[in-house]
C-alpha cells in the first residue's frame, strides 16, 4: 500500500511538471489577473520563477524603485500594491514563442486621486517552464504626460499650506499666467503674470493665513480641472470660508504654465450676500484745517462704518457729525457757517469722536461735518451723499 502512494504521489508530481513545462505562455500571464486583483498574494507569487524579476520604467516618482528581484522582494511589492486596492486589467498584443507582450491598465488609490487612473504600459513577460522568469513595464506617453501634469499641479499643497512660497515657486513657469473670475475685490487685478507678479501675490496670500485643499477632478493630457477649496482671514471672518471654485491648470515639463480660477455660483452667492451685510465704510481724510472725502457720493441706507485718516501733524482729537439740511440750504450754507454748534436749519444724525465707528443712514442726502478738538474747530464739509433704499 505504502508502495503504491509513494507510486501516486510521483506520477502526480510528473505530470504536473509535464503540464508547467507545457502550459500556454498566454495563458500563465493571464493567470496573474484573479489572484492579483483578488488580494491572493501566495497564488500570484506561485506563477513566478524563484529569481524573477521585474522593471519599472520610468520611475513613478522621486527615489521610487524601478526593479524587483527574487520572490520575497516580488511579495514585498505586491503586498503594498495590495493595501492601496491594486487592480490590473491584461489584454494581450502579441505572442512570440515565450515572449508576451500585453497592453496593462493598473489602478490604484494615489492614481485614482490624481485622476490618472487607469494607467496605461505596454508589459513583455518572458516565461519558462510555466512560470515568469521576468517582465518589464514601460509606461505609455500618454499616461506618463497625464501623470506628471496632476503630480506637479498636487505638489503645491503642502508649501502652500507650510508657507513655503520658495517651494511653491519652483513648481511655476517663469512666464506664468493665473487669471480670476470674477474679482473678487475691486481695484484688484484679474491676473498675475510672470514669477515677480506671482510671488508677491503669494506672499500677500501668506500674511493672510492662506489654506489650500486641492481635488482632482479631470485630467486630459497637460490640462488638469480641479475642485479648489481655499481659506484666507478675510474670508473666515466673513464666515464664508472656504470659497469653492474650478480652477484649469496648464502643465509642460513638470512646471505649471498657468491656471485660470473660477469661484462656484454658489460661493459667489455667499461672498455677495456676505459683502451686502457689511456696514458701508464712510472714510474721510484730515489734513491740517481740512478735511476731504474720496468715496462713493451714493450708498445705501442702513449700517455705515465712520472712520478718517490723518496726514501731516496729528492734533489732539477729532470728530465727525453726519448731518442733515433742510430744505433749500446746501453745501455753501453749511461750508459757511463757522460755529462748532449745529446750525438751526440742519439734523444732527450722529456724531462720532473715535475711529472707527458704526452708526446708521437714512434715506436722503447727508453731509459730513469735520472738527477738531485742539484747537475746537469746524474744519471742513464733505458731501453731499446720497443715501438710498
């Protein structure tokens, strides 16, 4: 008995050995797909020769490793492959003898975030006596000009976010284009050109506390869309951060060209309705016995900021009245009248001695009245301004 399952036993390891040695080179390579995308590491390791080996080419990335050799080194790979949920999809092109050639597609997490998934190579296994003695993995043009534009455009999170301006300069082009719709702050510009341009702008970026979060959401060769998410004071002052837009990047060799930013409907909404609740600023300039007004003549009723800038020798104190006229007198009355009491034909609305202060307008015309406090003084008239519902 014993004798004749030694007997089975060797037959059996024959004729598996005769199916290894005649098994179909297509086949085997093929055979990779289920254990692979399946996470069974053991079987995929199976189909390999003890002292196989494989070859990346490019590198996907700085220091990142372009062979592996030997089954444990094989197993390493696959095992890291596996926990960023690795799927492989062959068709194969070409059999010569027991060469394959196969066209690849490969997914994984950190490709499916860049947007670049699947990639695309061309593979050439070699196997032997049923199993793969090696293979090469050359990335496709079109997937290698794809990868390297949402890398670049996902590299500048972290100095963004760090602070790190010199860091994120090196990723832009010299002649670097960035345009925005719509201008969010008026008087400012709609792009910045050039490294110059650029740079004080993120610096000023900077000084406001800048945040940056970053989706990929379409990548067709160096063009990469992202969903953007940013933050700065002013916005999460406003209780309007973060401002969501689209934002398209222009990519060519690993520099960023340029990108145009375009704030969603929905935050422009937001920011509208947040900038309408705002008290309008009325900012007045003194200057020796004078003073002047250089804003809108038309705002519109409700909450108002009163605030004044000095030039020249500062005095003591100073103040201004928000007032009203009565009907058929006008600014050459009011410009002419010396006293620091109010006269009897105008409405006192308020008064304000400290800057900056909130108070409120009606609808009507107003006029601002300036003193000073060392010495007393009336020294100026601005206005009228006309205030509307």
């Amino acid at each position: 008995m014993r004798k004749s399952m030694i007997f089975l036993v060797g037959m059996l390891i024959v004729l598996m050995t005769a199916c290894q040695s005649g098994a179909n080179p297509e086949e085997v390579v093929l055979s990779q797909m289920d254990p692979i995308n399946s996470g069974d590491i053991d079987t995929a390791i199976a189909l390999y020769a003890p002292d196989a080996f494989v070859t990346i080419q490019p590198a996907l990335g700085p220091g990142a490793q372009t062979e592996y050799r030997g089954q444990a080194d094989l197993r390493a790979w696959l095992e890291g492959l596996n926990e960023t949920h690795f799927e492989i999809d062959l068709e194969v092109i070409e059999v010569d003898g027991n060469t394959v050639t196969t066209k690849t597609e490969t997914w994984n997490d950190p490709t499916r975030a860049l947007g670049v998934a699947p990639l695309v190579a061309t593979e050439v296994y070699h196997v032997e006596d049923g199993v793969i003695q090696d293979w090469s993995w050359t990335l496709s043009d079109e997937s290698l000009v794809e990868l390297q534009a949402a890398s670049t455009v996902m590299a500048q999170i972290e100095p963004w976010n760090a602070g790190d301006i010199a860091k994120a300069m090196e990723l832009y082009a010299e002649d670097a284009v960035v345009k925005f719709s719509p201008v969010l702050t008026p008087g400012s510009p709609d792009q910045y050109s050039g490294t110059d341009e650029l740079q004080a702008w993120f610096e000023e970026l900077k000084t406001m506390n800048f945040e940056l979060k970053l989706e990929i959401i379409n990548v067709d060769g160096n063009v990469v869309t992202t969903r953007t998410e940013t933050w700065v004071d002013p916005t999460r002052q406003l209780g309007i951060a973060p401002l969501v837009a689209t934002e398209v990047y222009t990519v060519e060799n690993g520099q960023i060209q340029g990108w145009t930013w375009t704030l969603s409907d929905e935050s422009l909404a937001e920011f509208e309705a947040a900038i309408a609740a705002l008290p309008t600023p009325i900012n007045l300039t003194f200057e020796g016995d004078s003073c002047s007004y250089a804003g809108p003549m038309e705002i519109s009723a409700g909450r108002v900021t009163l605030s004044w800038d000095i030039q020249g020798i500062a005095r003591d104190g100073y103040g201004v009245a928000l007032v009203s006229l009565d009907e058929g007198k006008t600014f050459e009355d009011l410009d002419a009248w010396a006293s620091t009491a109010s006269p009897p034909w105008s409405s006192v609305h308020t008064f304000r001695d400290r800057s900056p202060s909130d108070t409120s307008v009606r609808e009507g015309e107003i006029y601002g009245v300036c003193f000073t406090a060392s010495p007393q003084a009336k020294v100026g008239v601005v206005g009228p301004i006309v205030v509307t519902k």
